[in-house]
C-alpha cells in the first residue's frame, strides 16, 4: 500500500511516533550505530544535534536512517532514510524514502511506503 505525502505531511506522520527517534549511521567498521535522537522537522530537511561518533560516521557515510518507534505496541514504526551533512553537532537529513513499518500477524511485515514528493 503506497501513501503519497509531502514532506510536510510527514511532520504530522512523525507526530503521531513516540516522541523521539532514533538516528542510525554506520561506523568505520561498518556497524550499525544508532542514537536516540530529538529530531525537528523543517521545510525540506530534518535536523538533530548528535555526538561526535555519530557526526563522525554522518560525515564519513551520509546515508543515514530515522527510526520512530510506534505510539502504541500494535501502530506502525516510521523509518525515513536520507542524505546527510554535519555541522558541528547538528546533523541535517533530507529525507529520500519513508515508510511505515509494523510486523504483520503471523510471520512477514505489513509495510506502508510513504512517496515523498518535494518542489524541484
């Protein structure tokens, strides 16, 4: 099931997640690395402030991940990947692909990919 949103829908789409997410890089030796974050949604972009080893792998592999936990133990996860650049301790991210995420009864995943559009 596809859902088309702009990027401003998914402020509200976040709003609904827990109210923190986390921030998902990958370290020199290529393991995950993943942070709690409070992230802000902006026109085109999301930023947080981070520490020095996630800015470090941010800097080095811009391609991060987003993971907002659900509200509620039976709702969707909001995962969002994008590009990012640092500065300093403030990472932003434009958002790329966003999808919603639960596990489906049984076994598998019941996935609700969100299109983002942005004005070129």
């Amino acid at each position: 099931m596809s859902i088309r949103v702009e990027l401003g829908e998914l402020r509200a789409v976040a709003g609904a997640q827990a109210p923190f997410a986390y921030l998902l890089t990958v370290s020199d030796d290529e393991s995950a690395h993943a942070v709690a974050i409070a992230p802000h949604i902006h026109e085109g972009s999301i930023t947080c402030d981070a520490g020095n080893r996630s800015c470090a792998n941010a800097r080095a592999r811009p391609n991060v991940s987003l993971l907002w936990p659900p509200s509620r133990p039976d709702d969707y996860s909001l995962i969002v990947d994008g590009r990012a650049s640092v500065d300093g301790s403030t990472v932003q991210i434009v958002p790329e692909r966003a999808v919603r995420h639960r596990p489906a009864p049984g076994e598998g995943s019941d996935c609700a990919p969100l299109v983002l559009e942005r004005e070129e």
